[in-house]
C-alpha cells in the first residue's frame, strides 16, 4: 500500500498520555464524587485549566470491546479497529501485522505497562520503539495503584536526567518528529478493585492531573521552547460496577484534551450547543466541544509531527469538515488543513482500492460499489475523477472547497470499505439459516423416527436427494475455490447440506406413505397449540436476555401456573404436598433474577449462603442417605466436604477484611483458599465412596462445588446456588411423580411423547438461568473481580477469567447430574430429552443471529453480538451438560438397575 504525508510538521515532538480506564464524566465534572466527604469540586485542576485556556477538549468515542488493547491498536495502532478475534491471541504480542504512529516515527520513548508497550515494539523498526515498563508483579490489586502512574514519571525524568550526561540520547530527543508516549494504567486497576466512584478512584485522578503538570513542567525545563504538543485520552471507560468491555455508555466515553503547539485553543461554543446533557455537568458549556471517534487520534497525532500516516488507517482527522472547528491551528491557516484532509482521503481510498482489486479479481460476478467505481463499464472513473477535483480545487487555493470534496471521498471510501467487508453477508446468514434449521431438523430424525414407520422406505427418489446434496456441494466448493474463499467456508456449507440430505432420504418417503394413506390422521389443533406455547416461552427467553424480570415471570409459570392450569385435580390432590414445595423453591429461586446486578462485597451475604449449604446438605443426607455402609462411607465423605465449606468461609471473611483494609492478601490465606478450592472441586471426582442411590452422588457434587461459590461470591450467588439446586432436585421429585404411569422397563429406543416438549423447554430455561440467575446479565462487564482478588491479586486476565468460567460451570454440574437423573427415573434413554432441546433451541439461536447489527449506538451492537454468541455457547454447552452428566451418574445408574434385577428375580 502506498504511504501519504502531508510534507511539513506543526510541533517537533508530541507527548501522548493515556489514562487507562478513566471515564470522561468523572474528569470533567463538577463535583462528581458528591457521596465522598470533603471532595473537592474540581478533581482534575491542572487538566481543566487547560480546556479552559489553552487547549481544546472532547469525548473520544470507542467500540466494543472496550478492553486496553484494541483501545490502544484504534489510538496507536494506526487508526483502525483491530478484529474483535486478536483478544483471543494474547494481549502482548502482535496477532495481526499492523502499522503505527509510533512506527513512523524519528524515535519513541514510551513508558508504562508490560501488557501495553510490547504490542508497538515487537515488529517495529528495531531501535525504533523503545519501552520502560515496570514488572508484572507491580500490578497489583489489592495495593495503591498510583504508584504505577508515579513510576512512569520517575522514569520519564530519569531519561531526561541521562541526556544531560549521554550526548547521543540528547541528540536523539531533539530530533523532530519524537512521540513520548505516557501509558497510566493506575485508574484501571483502581477501578476494578474499588469500582470508579470510589475515594481510591478520585485520588487517582488528582495523581494522573499532577502527573500531566509535572510532564509539562519536565518538557519546558529540558527543551526550553514551546515545540511539543500533548494529547491526554483514555483507551477506555469504567462501568459502575468496575469492569468495562462491553458497549455501555460508560465505557465508550472517553476523554480528549489536547493543546501545545500545533493545536489550537478554546473556541466558544457554536449557535447549536455542542452540549448535551451528558456534558452539562461540566460546567464548560460557554467553551465548544468537539467529539472524535478514537480511531481519528492517530491521524490528529499524524497531523501535528508530519509522520507517514499509518497504512489501513481509517481515522478522520476532526479538521476535515470544514463546517466545525477541528484541533489544529496551523501555521498556513486553511492551507494545511485542507492538504490533511485529501492526505486522510488518499490513505482511506488507498486501503479501500486494494480491497476492492483483491474482492473483483476473485469473486465471481463481482458487484462494485457504485459511488467509487461508477458503472461496470467504466471502471474507476468516479473516484480518479473525485481525486481530480480534489487536487484542482487544491492548484487553485480552494481550500473550503477540497476540505469539503476530501469530506465526502472520506464518507464513500468508508462506506465503501464497509460494502466490500459484509459482501458476502448475504451469504453467509444464507449458509447459517440453512445449516441451523437443517440441525433442528435432523435433529427431529432422532425424537419422531419416520424410519421406524416404514419397514422399506426406500425408493428411486433417494437418488435424486443424493444427486442434489452432491451437486450443491461441488458447486458451492468450486465457487469457493475460485474466489479462494477461507477453509471455513467449506465447512460451514458441508453442514448444511449434509443435515438436509439427512432429513430428506428418511422423511421423503414417511411423507408420501401418509399422502397415499386416506385413513392417516393428526391431530392437529393440540399439536398446533404445544407448538404455539413452545414457541411463546422460547421467544419470552430471548426478551430476558435484556428484561431479567422474565426470568422471574418463568419461575412463575414453571412453578405455579404449569400445575394450576395443566394438571388434573386428581393429580393435583394427589401430589399437593410436591406442587407446595415445587412452587415454593421456584418462587425463592425467581427472586435472583429481580435483584440488582450493582453488587457491593458483603461478607454477611457470603457466610449466609454457605451457612445454608451445609443445612440443606445435613438435611438432605438425613432424608435421603441409607444407613447401611455405603451410607455410612458417603457421611464421612460428607463430613470431610462441610469442613471444606466451613475452613472457606473462614478464610473468605479474613481475606475480604484484609482487602478491605488495604493490607493486601495474606500469603497463608491464599495459598489455603487455592488448596482447599482445587481440593473441593476435584473430590466428587477422584471419590471411590460408592453411592447407594443417585440422591447421594448428587449432595456429593452439590457440597463438592459449595466451597466455590462461598470464595468467588461477592454478594448472594451462594444464596443462589442453594435455591437452584433446591429448584433441580424438585424438579426430578415432581416430574417423575407426575409421569408415574411411565414405569415400564427402560427402553433402547426413544417414543416421543408430547409432554417431553415441555421437560425438553423447562431444560433450557433452567440453563438459561443457571447463567443469568447469579446476577450476570449478557455482557462481559458483569462479572465482578473482587472475589478472584482473594485468589489471584496480581493483574493475570486469563488466570482471573478462568476462574470467573469456573463459578459459572459449577451450577450446570448440577443441573447435569440432575438431568441425568431425571432422565434415568422417567425410564428414557440417555440424550432423549436433550434431543427434543437440541430441536427447540436452534429457534431462539436464530432470533439472535438475525438481530445482530452493526448499526446503530455501541451498546446495541455490542448486545446484539453477545446475545448471539451467549446462546450460541450454551448450545453447545447443553450438549456438554448432558454428556457429563450421564457420564458421571453411569456407575450409581448401573447399580441401582442391578439391585431392582436382583429384587425381582
């Protein structure tokens, strides 16, 4: 890709601070800490007085997700938005090859941390980056994080301090087109160990304000002239709560501020406010505030040292509209601003054209985009010709007027990278629908069995099915091959094809049986109104993933109106004393979901929720155990697991009030809450205690799991663990007393009954909740990390999201073990039930993969995408549930049928 420069510099050298994780509200704000005593007003004094003075100021817009390095690749990187697939790849190295500001700079010092700097050093220009960065170990939760902040200016003065004696360090500083770059990550880990309105927080932002001051202060004492420019933002924002990621509002509004040479001051504010009541707060609304999208800094920073400007940029330098005052005071007034307009143009249309070369030279039946390319006789015509009349209005000193024509090149080049990126999504949502409705029905094959119906249902028309799946396949392969499409391609087209021509060979020859048979009848207005109810819960779940109460009003309906309404007054009668505790659990377990997701530690909450696990499992054992030897051998086992519970909630009170106390994690404490967590989880599975019933090996992995949900709880999730579990263990009580005419031998094959459409959906919406009952709501910035502080207090992102997976599988062990369970006492093969969900789920699957957008604020899209791939995973993770649960119910299975032969013979 060709390289474009404006050719001349406004500023020798630019200093970039990034404050990690700082929200623009509580920078800016007047009195944004009301609930903190003696808080001052003005938290950010110095930072302030220069939006006030002598710099301009805005909201910096980012995209989900808002985590640190795509933050930093859309600032740094090169103006682009990294693929949301690089977080997978680590957040050190460089998963995908990409140019940067700082690449193309004379020399960058930058200074902060070791998860940061390495991204812009590992593939540079040898010598051309150099980084200072503090070690892992530094960052450390439970310890003041201004320190992090302290130790970059430190060493920034340091540098300066050793020019002074190394006359080559010297000479390199002073070079023109020098970047400094500044990375302050103690907001961030003070947000997500005290949460953004904290006092820890407040002080933070006065420490990274002194910190701007004494980097100014550093700058004019060594260089002595007025050369340097300076942008203070931030990668991200902090959601209440303290975590970010996700598209909330919170966490997309960044602050902008920059000022130095090269930028101009504050402007007053336009007839139409610039403000809103976001900004009011502020109190600034006599000065103009402009917004950019986070990508447009890398070209503002481009602008302001004259560097290359970075290839597959797609930042729009704020000066470009020539209708709003941008950041720049040139020192050729217009004259600059319009020559960076057309350089922003060029390097945009450049990354659009090799797109659009490499998309026409391998697709077949190529469509382009019409505003750039013109009509498919006359290829390139409209954007050469809207480059002309860019560089004529230029030769003649039109400045207003190729500001504007580079605006509009802009917006079609943008729009035309975004054609050329969802061209195939036509495609593509073709190939998922076929291959998620083709699951559903093959799946189908397994429940109602039309090969079972006819003895010989085979006939000449299978060759035609055959010929067809062949012919689609081939055909889509070579399409693919010519526009050498990816290996995926070829996979997600297999899937449907082979499901469908599945479906087909065995239902085909059912369906004309049934037409050449008069006397065959269904009955269609019951199977009509099970559908239609299906279908209504099915979608009442999609609405909960954004109204939690639904999973409420579901408990409701599972637990009260199911018996009321569908249960006959014999049956009624007969089990009132199951439907009274069934509703009773399903009440309790409804009220979670109503609760608030901003959860604050509470120790008392905590102790309350494992106090109850041992009374339910004490409980549980008196009621359920035998007292022969096998009884006795699982009471010991038992035993040891209630001491595990009690020794982690001793160890969870002391840890929480050592945290609290800023004193930091015992090392005894964390060494003993690692060893009795990975003890506790792994005993219910290196057990050989034989259980004499399924009752038994299900109170073992309930206290089995209970030491995890007492030392990764931060409020009520053991509350929930105990009323979840209490929920699936009546749940197997009521269904197989309500089924008790279903007492013949186990079968090998599975006879669908209608009634297993509703156990199939009541399944799914206890999978459901078994994510969304703790509090989670569907977004990565629910997820609390002060529980995994007792654990894990150094910065450690895949350690501490590994535990956070852990605490959300130990409720679908149990929900495993008891599907299993229930599946075993309704005489039904293993998987028969999961069947009928497999062929249920795919339709709430599809409502949310034709909802996800890329329009629209970044909390929509952001939801949309989450949405999709939460109930995309639990798919697959209903699959896994059933699996393990048959698994680790198999020997207590076999047992139990051993024992009722024996009795009978």
């Amino acid at each position: 890709m060709e390289r474009y420069n404006v050719g001349s510099a406004e500023s020798k050298r630019l200093v970039l601070i990034v404050a990690d994780g700082l929200r623009a509200d509580l920078l800016f704000n007047v009195n944004p800490f009301p609930t903190i005593q003696q808080a001052p007003e003005i938290i950010a004094p110095h930072l302030r007085s220069i939006v006030n003075t002598r710099g301009a100021f805005g909201i910096s817009h980012t995209r989900v997700p808002t985590e640190s390095r795509p933050g930093h690749v859309a600032i740094i990187g090169s103006g682009m938005y990294e693929d949301v697939s690089a977080v997978t790849k680590g957040w050190k190295a460089n998963p995908v090859d990409f140019d940067s500001v700082f690449n193309q700079s004379s020399s960058t010092f930058s200074f902060g941390s070791p998860d940061i700097l390495p991204m812009f050093s590992t593939g540079a220009i040898p010598g051309r980056v150099k980084t200072w960065s503090y070690h892992e170990e530094d960052e450390d939760f439970t310890k003041d994080a201004t320190a992090l902040d302290i130790w970059v200016l430190d060493h920034l003065r340091l540098l300066f301090k050793n020019a002074t004696m190394n006359a080559a360090l010297d000479s390199e500083l002073r070079s023109e087109k020098v970047i400094f770059f500044l990375h302050l990550l103690g907001l961030d880990t003070t947000g997500h160990s005290y949460r953004p309105h904290s006092q820890e927080y407040m002080n933070n932002i006065r420490v990274v304000d002194s910190i701007v001051r004494q980097t100014e202060e550093l700058f004019s004492e060594f260089y002595q002239d007025e050369e340097t420019a300076f942008i203070f933002t931030a990668d991200h924002g902090m959601s209440t709560i303290g975590n970010h990621g996700d598209g909330h509002p919170d966490n997309t509004r960044t602050p902008l501020i920059a000022w130095g040479k090269g930028v101009r001051g504050p402007l007053p504010d336009s007839t139409l406010s610039s403000h809103d009541s976001y900004s009011e707060p502020w109190k600034l609304g006599h000065l103009l505030r402009r917004d950019v999208e986070q990508a447009d800094i890398a070209s503002l920073m481009a602008s302001l040292v004259g560097i290359d400007w970075p290839i597959n940029s797609v930042g729009v330098l704020p000066d470009v509209d020539p209708t709003r005052p941008g950041y720049l005071n040139p020192r050729l007034g217009e004259e600059t601003q319009a020559l960076s307009s057309f350089v922003n143009a060029k390097v945009i249309l450049e990354h659009y054209r090799v797109k659009h070369d490499l998309k026409q030279k391998d697709t077949i039946f190529y469509k382009p985009y019409r505003p750039l390319e013109g009509s498919s006789a006359a290829y390139a015509s409209s954007r050469i010709a809207q480059v002309t009349a860019i560089e004529q209005s230029i030769s003649q000193k039109n400045w207003h007027a190729a500001r504007k024509q580079s605006a509009e090149l802009i917006r079609s080049s943008l729009a035309g990278l975004h054609y050329l990126q969802t061209y195939d999504r036509s495609l593509i949502r073709a190939i998922v629908t076929a291959a998620y409705t083709g699951w559903a029905a093959y799946a189908s094959l397994f429940i109602f069995r039309p090969g079972d119906t006819l003895t010989k249902a085979r006939s000449t028309s299978n060759n035609y099915i055959n010929f067809s799946a062949i012919a689609t396949l081939v055909v889509f392969w070579v399409m693919f091959a010519i526009q050498k499409s990816s290996w995926m391609f070829y996979v997600y087209i297999s899937f449907p094809v082979y499901f469908w021509h599945q479906f087909t060979t065995q239902v085909m020859p059912v369906f004309r049986y049934w037409l050449s048979s008069p006397n065959q009848s269904i009955e269609i207005l019951p199977a009509l109104s099970r559908i239609g109810l299906t279908v209504v819960f099915l979608q009442g779940m999609v609405v909960a993933y954004t109204h939690r109460s639904i999973w409420s009003v579901g408990f409701l309906l599972i637990g009260v109106a199911w018996p009321l309404l569908f249960w006959s007054r014999r049956t009624l009668s007969r089990l009132s004393l199951y439907a009274a505790a069934w509703a009773l659990v399903c009440i309790i377990t409804g009220i979670f979901p109503l609760l608030t997701v901003d959860k604050t530690e509470t120790i008392a909450s905590i102790l309350l929720g494992g106090t109850l696990m041992l009374a339910t499992g004490f409980a549980f054992a008196l009621s359920f155990l035998p007292t022969e030897t096998q009884g006795g051998q699982a009471r010991q086992l038992f035993l040891v697991q209630g001491v595990l519970i009690i020794l982690t909630m001793i160890i969870t009170t002391s840890s929480s009030i050592s945290l609290q106390a800023k004193l930091g994690l015992p090392a005894l404490n964390q060494i003993s809450g690692w060893f009795i967590l990975v003890i506790a989880s792994t005993l219910p599975f290196v057990s050989r205690v034989k259980h004499a019933n399924p009752w038994s090996k299900l109170l073992m992995y309930y206290l089995g799991f209970g030491p995890c949900f007492v030392i990764l709880s931060i409020s009520v999730e053991g509350l929930f663990y105990v009323a979840y579990s209490a929920t699936l263990m009546m749940w197997i009580v009521v269904e197989s007393a309500y089924r008790q005419d279903a007492q013949a031998p186990r079968s090998k094959t599975y006879q669908f009954q209608p009634d297993d459409l509703r156990i199939a959906v009541f399944f799914l919406f206890f999978v459901q909740v078994g994510f969304f009952g703790t509090g989670n709501v569907a977004s990565i910035s629910s997820f609390y990390l002060e529980p995994v502080y007792r654990l894990i207090p150094i910065f450690s992102p895949f350690f501490m999201a590994a535990l956070l997976i852990f605490k959300i599988i130990a409720p679908y062990i149990i929900l495993s073990v008891a599907f299993a369970i229930l599946n075993h006492r309704l005489h039904l093969p293993p998987f028969s039930l999961f069947l009928v969900a497999l062929a249920l789920t795919d339709g709430m699957t599809l409502t949310f993969f034709f909802n996800v957008s890329d329009t629209g604020s970044w909390l929509e899209i952001g939801q949309s995408i989450s949405f999709f791939c939460i109930t995309s995973l639990l798919l697959l993770w209903s699959a896994g549930i059933c699996a393990a649960g048959e698994y680790l119910m198999s020997d207590v299975f076999v047992s139990e049928d051993d024992q009722k032969i024996h009795k009978v013979e």
